[in-house]
C-alpha cells in the first residue's frame, strides 16, 4: 500500500507554470468543429511542444507506457511521474516528470520526435485540440463536451493546409480508444459522493492510488488468496483479470465505487464476507 503520509495534506502545485502557460498559449474556440494543423520532423518548431508539460496522467495512459517501457506499474510511476495533492482536483492526480535539465524536457522526446509516440498519452494525442467535459454528459452514458484550439506562440503547425474536422482528428489520433478506457475512471472521480468520515480519507486516497495507477499491483491484490474468498468473482472474471488490461481496468473502476462510496459493485461471497 501506498503510505498514508504521501497523503497527508493538500498542497497547491505548479503555479509558475500556470502563469507561463498563460503567457505562451492562447485557447481559440472551436466553433465550426473545424481547424487546419499539421506536424512533422521537417517543420521548424518540431517537438517544442514536448517541454515544461504539466501534464496529467490517467490509468489508461500508464498501462499503455508501462507496457511500451516493459516495465510494472510501480516502477513506472517511480521513474516517470509526481503524485499532487491540489485543490482543484478531489484525488491524487499523477502527472508526467519533466527531465531535469535547462528545457525541462519530456523524457520520452528524442530529435527524431517521440520514443513511445504509438503509446503516447491521451493528452497528447488530442493536441493541440483541447477538450472540456461535463460527466455525466448531457447525453445518457456520454460526456458532454465542447473543443477549443491551443494555439501556442512557437508552434507553426497552424500554417500547415492539411484540415480536420474535430471527430476526424480524434479518430486519426487514437483518442476515441483512450476516451473509452478512461471513461468508467472519470465517472469514478466526478461522482461527487461522500467519502465518509474525514478520518477515513486518507485510507480511501490510498485506495484510489492503488486502483488508479498501481494497476499491476492491484492485479496482484485482487487475485490474492484472501480477496478471492472475499469477494464472489463471476467464472472466467479471475483469468481475464489477470490477462487483459482493459479487463483489470474495468474491474478496478468497479472496485473503487464499492471502496470509495459504498457501491454494490463488487458482489461480496457469502461464505468470506468483507472485513
């Protein structure tokens, strides 16, 4: 388990980097859902967008990476990112780590463009269409959303005649499939429900961690000995679990809405009981 000091309080982060970002990026609306760009190795500003990222991960985003660098889960999230406690957001987010170098560069961009660019993050697909959703959305099972353009000052791939419409782009990136992993997740932390006593909330920050972004650890919780007495897992649940990424996600979505506000989605073994 994560310890509960990583947890302990609350602390604004990144305010400088707000501040710059205000200065170097303008957000345009995408009124007509429709907007020229294109990217490239030959184009001047080619991977200046790749520095000073505050940039936040979701669960998705890490098992593709972690999968791309053959690595698990904790030791991804050791190497490559920072855990933050803010305000604006309900639980511990994870946001990718900058090298530490003058550029604060990402530490997947080569000169050549990006090291994992087919398991890149979602975020950086969407680039440099950006995206603000209300869960639940307007319509029943989907986010409501409108798109806008970020249209930094370095970046000359506004000049390029290739056009897209906001759907084409997203498909052409691969954002849908992100869009559809990380959605359950999402519900998860808008649901606006109680976390019960405040002197649980630590435990449940824990909790959130490990099913968040732990995933290879939580893969390991949940085919212990002991949860399995626990917890009545349909036939065939345990193997898929233990094979399939998208299975292990979905599961852990299900588990945070039972360990975090008390859902009955996770079927408790009448034989085992839950402690």
């Amino acid at each position: 388990m994560v310890r509960v000091n990583k947890f302990a309080s609350p602390s604004l982060s990144g305010a400088a980097d707000v501040e710059q970002s205000a200065k170097r990026e303008v957000f345009v609306p995408l009124e007509e859902g429709v907007f020229s760009f294109g990217c490239h190795r030959g184009i001047s500003c080619f991977t200046k967008c790749c520095a000073k990222l505050r940039l936040i991960l979701m669960p998705y985003d890490i098992l593709r990476m972690r999968s791309r660098l053959g690595l698990r889960t904790e030791q991804f999230l050791e190497r490559y990112t920072d855990l933050f406690l803010d305000p604006a957001y309900r639980f511990p987010m994870v946001r990718l780590k900058m090298k530490n170098d003058p550029e604060g560069t990402c530490p997947f961009v080569t000169p050549d463009g990006c090291s994992i660019y087919d398991d890149r993050p979602a975020a950086c697909r969407l680039y440099p269409v950006g995206r603000a959703s209300a869960l639940p959305g307007l319509r029943p099972g989907r986010p409501a959303e409108k798109y806008f353009l970020v249209r930094e000052s370095h970046c000359k791939g506004f000049e390029e005649d290739k056009r897209w419409e906001v759907a084409q782009w997203l498909q052409d990136q691969g954002v849908t499939e992100y869009d559809e992993m990380n959605e359950p997740w999402l519900r998860v932390i808008t649901a606006g429900k109680s976390l019960g006593p405040p002197e649980g909330v630590s435990r449940k920050y824990q909790v959130f961690y490990l099913a968040s972004y732990d995933l290879d650890r939580f893969r390991d919780f949940t085919l212990s000995p002991g949860f399995l007495k626990r917890f009545d897992l349909a036939p065939g649940l345990r193997e898929r679990i233990r094979e399939d990424d998208g299975e292990l996600l979905r599961f852990a979505c299900d588990w945070l809405r039972f360990s975090l506000y008390g859902e009955k989605s996770i079927p408790i073994s009448p034989a085992g009981g839950a402690s």
